[in-house]
C-alpha cells in the first residue's frame, strides 16, 4: 500500500527525527536520496551539466547539497538563486566547496545556465508552498529545452495535500519525495506534473505521521482482497449481482454492465429491464426478469442506473432493498439525497466530474481542479461510499484515507467503459467485499484491463469486459 500524509503530519513526522539525531540530519538524508537519483538519471555524472533552480526553503537547500555531491564527481553544477539573501547558506557554501558555481536569477545569463544543461533540479518551493510559481520562477522554468527535470520533494506549484494547482507549476519528469509520499503526488492535476515518483526514506515512521490522508492498492494488496471461490463455492457463495440498467434508448448500457458483472465473477446476474433481449442474447446464462426488482429473486447486491433513463419507480424498490447498492449514471440524477442517507445498507456512487459536479451545484471544472475535496463532500453529503471516475480514480467512505487508484489509463475514456465498472464493482459487492474495497478493486482490475485491452491502441467497452478475466487470472497469481 502507498500511503500519503498530510504536511502537517509530515512535519510532526520530521520533528520528532530531528529531536533525536544530529542538527542537519534530515537535509543531509534527503540530499543523499536526491543525488543518488540524480546521478543515475544521467548515467555518467562527470562532465555532465546540472542546474538547480534554488528557492529560499529547505527544499533549495536538499537541492544545495545534492548540486554539491554531484559536482565532486565530476559534474558541472550550476545554481540559479531566487532569493539570493534567503537561500540556504550551509548548502550554499557546501555547493561553492564543490566547485559548483552560483547565478542570481536577475542575471542575465541566469536563463542561458538554465537552457543549457542536461539536467534541472526544481528546488524552487517546498511542500508548504501555496499557489503558483511567481513571475521570475516561472521565466526560469520556461528557460528549461531538453534536460530531464526533477523536483525535489514536490513539483514546485502544486499543492501536496490536494493536487491542486493553481497557476503556473513545474512538470517533472521525475519527483524525489522524502519519508513520506504527499497526496498531491498521487492525485490529479498534481499526480501528472509529478512525473515519475521515486520515495527516499528519512528515517521517518509510520507512527510518528498519525493518519494517512490517501493510499493507493498495489498489487498485492488487490490480490489479498480478490474474492476467490472454493471447493464449497456456489453460485450464492460467490454472490448474485441483480442489475437494473438499460431502456429502450440505451439498451447497450445493460449489456455492458451485466458484461462487467459477469467477468468479474459473479456467480449469477439477474437483469430487470426492458433491455432483457438484448441481454440475453449477448449471455445467455443471465436471469431475466420482467417484473420489478423485489420480484425478480434473491441477491446480494445491486447494481441500478446505467442507461435507465427516468425510471424512478425501479430505482426506488432498489435503494429500499436491504443489500448494498451500487448508483451510476442515470440512477445518480434520480436518486434523492435523503433516499440514499436513509438506507441502511452500504451503498456505492460512482459518478464521473460532470455527475460530481451536478449533484454538488458546482462547475465541472471546479470537480476537476479539485477532485480529492470534491470525493469528501459527495461521501459526506450523501453518508455513502463514493467512486468519483476521471484521470485520478478516488474512493472516498465515512472513515479512512481516500483511496486513489493507480491503474487508469486515457484509453477507458469511451463510451460504456463506465457501465462495465458498475458491473465489475456490483459484482465485488456481491461477492461481499464492502463498498470501498468493491470500488478500489472494482476500480483496479477495470484499469488494469482498459491497459491490457488497448496496448496503446483504441478499444471499446466490449473490449475492457472482456479482459478483465485475464487481468483477474494476472492478479490471482501475483503475476508482476
């Protein structure tokens, strides 16, 4: 499990190391990390140019001393200064030692050093900072032509406890963070200017940061929380998802949906709609009911609103069963607030930003910029789980850290690929995981096989449900 803290636990996190080691103790750990990437990013250190953009936080001091280990093998290390009498003098002087040579950013060659080198190291602002980078900052970035950009704990102008960014910001195609990743590292706009994120231990502990505010599944964990059948398995036993989804206009959308739950895993589907035609003649071994969904058998989840259109009466039978429920599209517009508090069952929203944004009166945009706060209050508002789809895939429940999904890919950003989530997730309800392992496993495999589908190519829906077995079987393995 990925797991990121605020940078308010982080500073607790780092107190607590520096009351029991040596004064610099921190700086000089992290320096050490830094270079250390640093120089197995060019490959061959000396001769090489590097060029540390320095800002007046410790962050430009971890870049001060790593510039300083980098040029006493060999390297050609520059340092653009952006507050010349605020950067960090024990850096600074280990720097000049070295041989590395100091620019203020006022001068005239300071975007020259900036162009010409191989490398640049974003020292600009640490992870306290708020905001965008400020007019000289962002010349400088801009300066920036071929080199490989790595920002120190953070890319400078994103926001490390939301992703958040607001204005200009550096793009790293490398991001060393220290002790502890940062939510802003893992959540999108922030995950997509973080480039590659590569964690350097401190010596910071796990019980000293108190509580995460994000995780990301890895591997094993999702292959600890995949439902498994045994010998004694029925189809009960692994559970029966009844889907309502689908009308005359949309009948597409319950074939997708009834797909996903069947790949992944149910032990039966019950389909309730007008799309049942349809549906079976696509899977035949699906159970087909004409009327409402309290008549149509029994269940262990339900998955509502994929295609469904106004049919209000059919959600409401739904959200009054007594089994978790799982709401997407259609079934999200229609569903009352109070409908869904009032249950007493687990239930699973899984709206997408412009859903979001509908139910929270707000522009999409705002759902966008903002997903980790956006994820909070519809979990919040609604005292349910919520699966808020885009770029960066959050789940966010009552209690815990917001789980963020690492998985996805642009290609799942076609039409249906959202109703065979539904399936998939309903069908991890049914097997009895709870509503937040549902959609962050749901969330997972469906990334895992829009990955597997596409190999770099266009795919549809169809082509996701079905390769979901596979990244099933890759998973249930341990495959890597």
């Amino acid at each position: 499990m990925r797991t990121a803290y605020s940078v308010e636990s982080v500073r607790a996190g780092e107190r607590v190391v520096m009351a029991r080691g040596p004064e610099g103790v921190l700086m000089q750990r992290a320096a050490a990390g830094l270079a250390a990437e640093c120089a197995q990013l060019l490959g061959k250190v000396y001769g090489a140019r590097v060029t540390l953009l320095v800002g007046s936080g410790d962050n430009g001091g971890d870049a001060l001393y790593a510039g300083a280990r980098l040029a006493r093998r060999g390297a050609g290390v520059s340092a653009v200064l952006l507050a010349p009498e605020r950067a960090h003098s024990g850096g600074l002087a280990a720097l000049r030692a070295a041989g590395g040579v100091v620019v203020g950013a006022d001068e005239e060659r300071a975007e020259g050093v900036v162009a010409r080198a191989q490398l640049v190291v974003d020292g600009i602002v640490g992870i306290g900072g708020r905001g965008g980078l400020r007019e000289d900052a962002a010349r400088l970035v801009g300066a920036v032509r071929d080199a490989v950009v790595v920002a120190v704990d953070l890319p400078s102008g994103v926001d490390a406890d939301t992703g958040e960014v607001h204005g200009e910001a550096v793009r790293a195609d490398v991001t060393v963070t220290f002790g502890a990743y940062k939510p802003g590292l893992l959540i999108d706009p922030g995950r997509e200017y973080a480039g590659v994120v590569r964690l350097v231990d401190i010596g910071l502990e796990a019980a000293e940061l108190g509580r995460a505010e994000a995780e990301a599944l890895q591997f094993a964990d999702v292959e600890r929380l995949l439902p498994v059948p045994g010998g004694e398995s029925d189809k009960y036993r692994r559970g029966v998802v009844g889907i309502v989804a689908g009308s005359e206009r949309y009948p597409g959308a319950a074939v997708l949906a009834v797909a996903g739950a069947l790949r992944g895993g149910a032990g039966a589907v019950r389909y309730v709609g007008p799309a049942a035609d349809a549906v079976v003649a696509r899977f035949p071994e699906t159970l087909v009911s004409a009327g409402p969904p309290s008549k149509a058998g029994r269940v262990q989840a339900w998955v509502v609103g994929p295609g469904l259109g106004e049919d209000a009466e059919r959600l409401g039978e739904v959200l009054a069963a007594d089994v978790p429920v799982l709401i997407d599209a259609d079934g999200l517009r229609l569903a009352g607030q109070r409908d869904v508090r009032d249950r007493r069952a687990p239930t699973l929203l899984t709206p997408h930003a412009g859903e979001a944004a509908a139910l929270l009166g707000v522009a999409r945009e705002e759902v966008e910029a903002g997903r980790l706060s956006a994820v909070r209050e519809l979990a919040r508002r609604y005292g349910a789980t919520v699966l808020l789809k885009g770029s960066t895939t959050l789940v966010a429940s009552g209690e815990g850290p917001v789980r963020v999904n690492p998985t996805g890919t642009p290609w799942l950003a076609t039409a249906g690929s959202g109703d065979v989530l539904s399936g998939l997730a309903g069908s991890l309800l049914a097997a009895g995981l709870d509503a937040r392992d549902a959609g962050s496993v749901g969330a997972y495999l469906h990334g895992l096989a829009g990955r597997h589908a596409s190999e770099g190519a266009p795919v549809g829906a169809q082509d996701v449900a079905n390769a979901i077995p596979a990244v099933w079987r890759e998973v249930g393995r341990g495959d890597r």
